[in-house]
C-alpha cells in the first residue's frame, strides 16, 4: 500500500469528528518465522508477535480498529478477519479483495466494528494457516453487564510436523500412509475380521473408497498452544468459554468433565440458551458456552479430535484432576456399512465428482433454481415474521421423537451414529444422571427474528458438493476454482443456497463478508452463522441478503479441500475492483487451487528398476514410465512418454511414444540356443478409464495400427502390504508385493514376465 494512501487512512480515522464518535483501537502484529516442539520434533512455524495462537484482539462494538500488520518472513502472507462484516478491502483474501503483504511490509487495515461476539483471524495465503498463523478476536458490547461472568479464549488447532505442502503432495499421490498411521487401514484381513467384504465391494464398485473420518495424520492437538492448559478458576465460579475451531482439517467433539454446558452463542450471534453435553465443532465454527467450575477438583474441558486419534485438554478449577468421558473411537467398518446401504440414488453416482454429475440443471452452476419477484411489502433487508420454506433433506435419517429430546443433528457425527443401540435421535441415557444431550443445528435458535419480510427478490441456487478422493479434487458443482465463473450477485436480492454433499466427507463452507440463515426447526428465528457444516450425502440450505457490496469468498473451510479447488467467488454487479488491486491480478488466486505438482516413484530391484514420473494438475498431465532389466535379467528396457488430459474424474485421453527393447534366447531348429534382440520405437494415442473396483484400464493403438489393452490394480491385503498386478494383451504382465515402510519408502517383491523375480527398495518422491 503506498505510504500516502496509508497516512491519509490514518488522519482520516482519528480526526475530531471521528475520534468523538468511536473510539480508535490499534494494533501492531508482526509475523516472523519461528521453531515448536509440538509434536516432539523441532519444527519451523509461523508466529504473530513471537506466539502461537497469534494475540487475542478484544474490542467493543462500534470501536474503529487499526491493525497494522508487518511481514517478517521471505514469502508474502495475509490476514483475513474471519466472520467480521468489513469493508471488501479489508478483508483479507490476497488478490481478490486485499494486496498480499509483500515481504518486508506493513499492510493497515483498518475497519468499524459492527458486531460483537467470538471470532478469530488466519492468513489466507496458501497453507500458511497450518504452521501456525492464526489467533482470536473478541468483541464486547459498548455497554457490558455489570454481572458478566469470567471469560476464557479456547482455540483449538491441529499440528503436524510435515511440511503441509508435503500433505498435500501426499494426498495428490492417493497414498494411504496417513490412514496406516490412524489405525483405519482398511485392508483386505481387517475387511474380513469385520465382516465387511460385502459393504466394501458395494463401495468400491461405484469407485468410492472406503470411509475415513478425516484425511490427515496430526502430531499433536492444541488448546491456546499447548496440548494442556490450566486455569486455576474458583469453585462454583461461573466462566464464559468463547472456544473457536481454529483448525485446518479436524472437527472436535468438546465436552467438560463438570457437567452441561449452557450453549448460549454460535459464530458470534447470541442464541437462545440451552443446556448441552456434547457439541461437535465443525473447522472454522466458534461457539460460546457458560460452565459452572465444581467443588472438588480440576475439571477437563475436552476437545477429541472427531477420527478419535488424539485431544487436547483445559482444566477448569483446582484440586485432583476430573476427566472428561471417552468420546468412543467411529468404527470405519459400520460406517462403510451405513454408506453402502444408504439409499443415495443418484447421489452414489456423482459423489466422486464431474465424471458422474447428476444430469439436471439445478446442478449447473450459476443457474437459478427459480428467481421471483414479489411486490409490495417492506426493503428486503428488513427481517420480519414470516418464515422461510425450509430444506429438510438433511433429516433423511430422523425419527418422529414424541419426548421433549433433541433431534437428530444434520450434521450429527457419522462416528457417533455407529454406538450400538442408539436410536437415531442420538439421545442417550445415562446410568443415574440427567438425559445426555448432544448438539444438532436444529437446537439452534436466534434471540430475534431473521427472515426477511417479503424480499422482492429471491434467487435460489444448488451447489453440489463434489470431489474425487482417488485424484483428491474437491470441487463445487465438478468444477474447481480455477475452471468457474464468478457468481454475479445483485445487491438487494436474497440468495437462498441448497448444498447438497454428494461426498464422503464433512464439509464447512464459509462465506466470507455475510451471516446467513442456516435454515432449520426454528423457522423464522433460524439461526445466523459464517459457517456451516455440511455433513456426508446430506444437504443443508441457507441464505443471505447481499447487502455488502464486493467480491467474496465462498469455500470449504478444510484447508486442504480449499487448496483442492471447493470454493467460488460472489461478485457484485455494482462493485468496481479497487485500484490498489491493479497489480494484484486475481490469476494468481486461482491458481493457488489448481497448482502443479511433480510426484515420482523409483523402484531398485534386482531383476528390473522402474521410473514412474508425472508432472500434473487438475486436467493435465505429463507422464513417464521407464523400466530396464536388472543386473542378472536380459537387458531389456521400455519408456513410455505421454501427455494425457482428463475428461472426466475417471477417463482421460493421451497421446505419445512408446520406446523398448528386449533382449532374449529362443531354441534354433538345431536345439541351438541363441540370443536375439527387438526394438520398436512408435507413437501412440489412447484412452485410461478407471473401472469398478478401482481397476485402471489403458487401451492404446501405434502408428502401425498394432493396438494393447492393458489393466492394472492393486489389492490391500493387510495394514501395511499390498498386491500389484499389471497384464496387456502381449502377454507381458507382472505381480507383486509391496511392504510400506514409511510414507517415502517400501520394500517391493515381484515377477515380471519379461525380467523374471526379484526384489528390491522403492522410494517415492
């Protein structure tokens, strides 16, 4: 930002005029490189004033914040305010709506506070929220109650002492190290163990793998920082938890040792109060709960990662340790199970994405499921009395309760709906204590009313939640980021969106620059939030006034979803790009979804080494595949170099060379033995087609016309060892075994029809 334009922002917010009005609260951040030992390895982080979790920023309602940001580091950064209604400059998205912070640099933002509530702040700059930057805001009402009870800040984060672009490659490559590490290796022995050949073969012939809760391994799980925090609060004391999901990728269940928690606020908008057990906080999601500290103890406020692979844990009190109950551990074999007999109709087909989208216009993107006019009546920002229709496809697993018990959650945790004998309404009792209440959206209700009262437009759209876990692409509608057009928006329409996730896999979307309607059992007092989580093959509708001019952010809050291509842009038709964005051009986000990567494998063995190299992204890719004889067998090779572009997420087309030459021995007519050798070198075009249980088929023709058909897999037999096969119609064909040592690193076995048996190390970079 030039240093004039900056000067002038600061005389114009503390002028007289403005001063008088609202008070200026400033802040100085400055993010810098920094080493952790969460995950007891020394590890580079990101750090905001020397800490992680960056400083709690506390103002009041109608406080005019100025937060000057610098950069430390050798690589540009961001800052987005996550869930505050600010200015499209301000908010932080780089190349879309903010300049990035340039290295070296300070970047003031500066903004009136309009709300007031729990909130937090994270960059918005590639994966840079993993390593560490991000931290909280709360907000005070000007005139705070005299008997407001004690406050504490919970954020919770995950960590992992892999570099988080390494994660991503890892994913890109389909390898199953980080479900090895979890435990939920879902291999052909433990299949059996749990009777669940049946529910797995249904899976994977519709080309779906099999259920895991969350995609990555984490190292440790944090509160504040640390995987252990302790507040020595007085018995009988009231405190206020403002806890924020600040994580990339996990979802927590939170429960506290003490007894319920009065839920009393959710993504900063104050509810009507009600008393919970359990609530399970989808990424990026805040809520507020009031806790009483019991006599007799210190007592554990637990957040359990929602795979069951870890916790961290905040002691309220003083005295013996009280823990928390065990959240039990989702058993993946029952929820392989639920998937595979739940009726998802078309949905079973589209799940993986593009390849198989349902063939219907609402599913177009950008297409209006109806758009209406309504005359009369008072400005559509109006909220009023009447209640909008609401979507209740996400109830498809409820049951009529005629007790006064919670409903089932729409985003109720499938690990929770495996506990055997619970009814569906996941209502439990138990042994000599109150009912055990779990949270659903359904509990949630705003203090006033927010539907809008007549609005004279209103447009409905669907977006299907998309992805593909064998390429890993998550995406909105089968497209990506990069492949969308922006979403004009109209100011003073009504925006009412149903999506409907067509995968597998829990998905917090996040608008940024808004609060919508999530659209539940409370009508018209449904409640307003910045995200919401959208649960597996279920859907959920909300909408929004837009009301704030701009271009903003629409995405999965999971970081690495995100980075896969599941967002899109609104953009208001009367909003003109800022100036200050001119050299800032918005390729540069797009691509950040659509990168390319490099990803090999190099296999050493004694009878033949291999290359695999594929340089890709989304639709492209370059490929090479060479392998040559090894020191004791002939002294064959074959290269195959090709160009392929996806079609769809499971056919692609390609063309390119093949190169090879064998070396051999064939009987003479005289018994003699003699050695000859071959070589074709031709060009080649062809198709890949993923089929059913994973099967991947190649059928190519040369240029002399000589076509082969080749078909390839690989069957998981136990936890870390794996079967490979390969076989064309040259008769050529290979099978082996694979013993997975580290994520980089196997040792292999194999007969190959051309290079005979061997052994050997493969190493995967």
């Amino acid at each position: 930002m030039p240093k004039l334009y900056t000067v002038l922002l600061l005389i114009l917010v503390n002028t007289p005029a403005v001063v008088a009005q609202r008070r200026v609260r400033e802040y100085h951040l400055t993010i810098a490189d920094t080493t952790v030992h969460y995950g007891n390895k020394e590890r580079t982080a990101i750090a905001v004033n020397g800490q992680i979790p960056a400083p709690t920023l506390y103002f009041e309602e109608g406080d005019s914040a100025v937060i000057h940001v610098t950069n430390k580091m050798e690589e540009e950064t961001s800052v987005h305010w996550h869930g505050l209604l600010v200015p499209n400059l301000m908010d932080g998205v780089p190349y879309l709506s903010t300049p990035p912070i340039r290295e070296g640099k300070t970047f003031v933002y500066h903004f009136v506070i309009r709300q007031t509530g729990t909130y937090w702040y994270h960059s918005h700059t590639m994966l840079q929220e993993q390593l560490g930057l991000y931290g909280s805001i709360v907000i005070h009402p000007r005139a705070r109650k005299a008997d407001a009870p004690e406050e504490q800040v919970l954020v919770l984060a995950d960590w992992t002492n892999e570099k988080p672009m390494d994660i991503l490659r890892n994913l890109k490559r389909g390898s199953e190290w980080y479900t090895v590490k979890k435990g939920n290796a879902q291999s052909f022995n433990r299949i059996i163990a749990h009777n669940n050949l049946k529910a797995k073969l249904k899976l994977s012939w519709q080309r779906m793998p099999g259920m895991d809760i969350s995609d990555v391994y984490y190292d440790a799980f944090l509160v504040n920082g640390q995987r252990v925090q302790e507040y020595p609060l007085k018995a009988r004391e009231q405190v206020r938890l403002r806890v924020i999901n600040g994580s990339s990728s996990t979802y927590f269940h939170v429960q506290f040792a003490g007894g319920k928690m009065q839920l009393i606020a959710a993504d900063g908008q104050e509810v009507e109060p009600f008393m919970v057990d359990r609530v399970l906080i989808g990424v990026a999601e805040t809520y507020d709960f009031i806790v009483t500290v019991p006599e007799g103890g210190s007592y554990e406020f637990r957040a359990t990662a929602q795979d069951g692979t870890g916790y961290s844990s905040t002691f309220l009190g003083t005295g013996p340790r009280v823990m928390a109950p065990d959240v039990p551990r989702p058993d993946i074999f029952k929820l392989n199970e639920m998937m595979a007999n739940m009726s998802m109709g078309g949905m079973s087909k589209a799940s993986m994405g593009q390849g198989g989208m349902m063939n219907t216009e609402k599913g177009m993107e950008g297409m209006d499921m109806k758009e209406h006019q309504k005359s009369g009546g008072k400005q559509p920002g109006q909220m009023q009395h009447e209640p909008m229709q609401q979507d209740t496809t996400h109830n498809m697993h409820r049951q009529q309760d005629t007790l006064k018990q919670p409903m089932q959650h729409q985003g109720q945790s499938m690990d929770s709906m495996q506990v055997k004998d619970a009814a569906p309404n996941m209502v439990m009792e138990k042994p000599g204590d109150d009912t055990l209440v779990i949270f659903d959206y359904d509990m949630l209700r705003a203090k006033q009313r927010t539907a809008f009262d007549k609005p004279e437009k209103v447009r409905e759209l669907t977006f299907n939640l998309t992805g593909n876990m064998w390429r890993y692409i998550w995406s909105i509608n089968g497209k990506i980021l990069s492949e969308a057009d922006k979403i004009k928006v109209d100011s003073g329409q009504v925006l009412r969106i149903k999506m409907v996730n067509q995968t597998m896999m829990r998905h917090p979307m996040h608008l940024h620059g808004h609060f919508f309607r999530v659209l539940n059992e409370q009508g018209a007092y449904s409640p307003l939030k910045h995200t919401v989580d959208v649960p597996p093959m279920q859907a959920i509708t909300i909408e929004f006034l837009a009301n704030e001019p701009g271009e903003w952010f629409f995405h999965c809050h999971i970081l690495y979803h995100m980075m896969s291509g599941m967002a899109r842009v609104f953009s208001y038709n009367d909003y003109r790009r800022n100036k200050l964005l001119g050299n800032y051009p918005l390729k540069f986000l797009l691509n950040e979804t659509n990168p390319i990567f490099i990803l090999g494998e190099a296999t050493l063995a004694s009878h033949r080494q291999e290359l695999d190299l594929r340089l890709f992204n989304t639709r492209n890719s370059l490929n090479i595949n060479a392998e040559v004889g090894g020191w004791y067998s002939n002294k064959g090779y074959e290269v195959n170099v090709d160009y392929a572009r996806w079609l769809t997420d499971y056919f692609r087309v390609y063309a390119g060379g093949r190169f090879e030459s064998h070396m051999g021995r064939q009987a003479t007519k005289d018994s003699d033995v003699q050695e000859f050798g071959r070589s074709d070198n031709v060009g080649v075009v062809g198709v890949r087609y993923l089929l059913p249980l994973f099967v991947n088929a190649d059928l190519s023709i040369d240029h002399t016309g000589q076509a082969r058909l080749s078909l390839d897999g690989v069957w998981w037999l136990f936890p870390r060892t794996e079967l490979f096969y390969y076989g064309d119609t040259e008769k050529e064909f290979m099978v082996g075994l694979e013993q997975i040592l580290s994520r980089d690193f196997s040792l292999t076995g194999s007969y190959h029809s051309d290079y005979g048996i061997g052994g050997g190390l493969s190493f995967r970079f």
